[in-house]
C-alpha cells in the first residue's frame, strides 16, 4: 500500500497520538512540583528553598583533625616524624600500598624505572636522590595528598593512614641504599659478603635483580 493512500496517513495520525498519550502519562511523574536546590522562595529568610549550612559544619566522615591529616606543623613546615608507629606491619600495608599504587611510575625500588616509565611515560625523580632522602615524611604525605608536578592527588584512592603507611616504606626504600653495615646482623653481613664473593667470582649467588640486601632487610 503507497504512503500517500488515506489509510497509511491514518494510522501514522493514530500512532502518534498514541505516543502523546504515552508520554502524558508519565508526565506528572518526570515534572513533579518541587523546589530545586537554592531555588527562589519565601520559605526561609534567605529567599531560597534550601538554607546554607551553619557556620563550621562538616559533612559526616569528612573531619580532619588529629595528627594523622597533617603534613605540616604550626609553623607550616613538613612534620619530621610519623604520626603512626613505625612496625612491621605498617610497612607491610605501604608495601602493599605502594606497589598498587605507587611502582607503576615510581619503580617498586623507589628508582623511579616503574612499567608506565619503560613504555614511554615520563620518569619521576628516584627516592634516593640526596634531595628527597632528606625531605621530610610530611612532605611525602603532602604530595602523595595534592599531588605534584605531573602527578595527580591520590586522597581518593588512598586513605591517611595508608598514606603515612606508603611514606613509612619509602623511608625503607631509602634506607635499603643507605644501611650502615652495623644494623645488619651477622647473620645478614656473612650472607652479603658471600653474595659479594658470588658476584665477583662471576657466580649467580646474592640478591636478586632489582632488589639490594638492605631492601631485604627493610622488608
């Protein structure tokens, strides 16, 4: 049948009406009569449908007070010391942290050689730069929180005390290229100097690649 013929006009006049219908139906429910937010309104003295918090409110969950959101003291400098224990286990959680979160630009040694850095991605200062072996933990707490130079905020993937867990491991990092010999035990100095030997010799003995006896140790 042609659609110029009467009857084709009529049913597309028919389905039409039959969308409108449709559509009035579920009108009321879509445009509801309500206030949007701020809306004009002589409900409150403000003359708006909703009213500004009061003064110093905090949204529930989001207080930051205590020791554990700062990074920095009463005069504005990084804090020198963590706010946390420093224990095995706080460690373990920055490791754990750290290579979820961190290695993929950083390296998991702290190197700044991470995966995203091998395939082209530019490459972050190394942890054990003289200049961040010497910055302070609230400093790493703060860039970790804000961010810095290329690298975006983690406050939202990452919670405070999490973070302070990954700083803590970071100092162990450092630590890894900087023991003195006289934290280890003799237990772990015979096993470097054996390693030493192995290497010199030519043999496969000692730490293995991408790791250093003191990381060890740090672990």
């Amino acid at each position: 049948m042609p659609p110029s013929s009467p009857w084709w006009k009529s049913a597309l006049l028919v389905a039409g009406l039959a969308a409108l219908a449709a559509g009035a139906c579920r009108q009321d429910m879509h445009d509801q009569a309500k206030y949007e937010p701020f809306e004009a309104s002589e409900l409150f003295p403000e003359g708006t449908s909703s009213r500004l918090p009061v003064a110093g409110t905090v949204a529930r969950g989001d207080l930051r007070e205590g020791a554990l959101y700062r990074a920095t003291d009463a005069a504005g400098q990084p804090v020198g010391t963590l706010p946390v224990p420093l224990t095995r286990e706080l460690l373990e959680r920055g490791r754990g942290r750290y290579e979820a979160f961190c290695s993929p630009c950083h390296g998991r040694a702290g190197d700044g050689q991470g995966m995203v850095v091998q395939r082209g991605f530019k490459r972050p200062a190394s942890f054990h730069e003289p200049r961040l072996r010497a910055a302070a933990v609230g400093y790493f707490y703060d860039v970790v929180s804000n961010g810095f130079g290329q690298m975006s905020s983690y406050a939202a993937q990452i919670a405070p005390a999490d973070r302070w867990a990954i700083v803590a491991y970071v100092r162990a990092l450092q630590l890894s290229r900087q023991a003195p010999a006289e934290l280890l035990s003799a237990a772990e100095r015979q096993r470097l100097a054996a390693a030493a030997a192995g290497e010199a010799g030519g043999g496969s003995g000692g730490t293995p690649p991408g790791e250093t006896a003191g990381q060890e140790h740090a672990q």
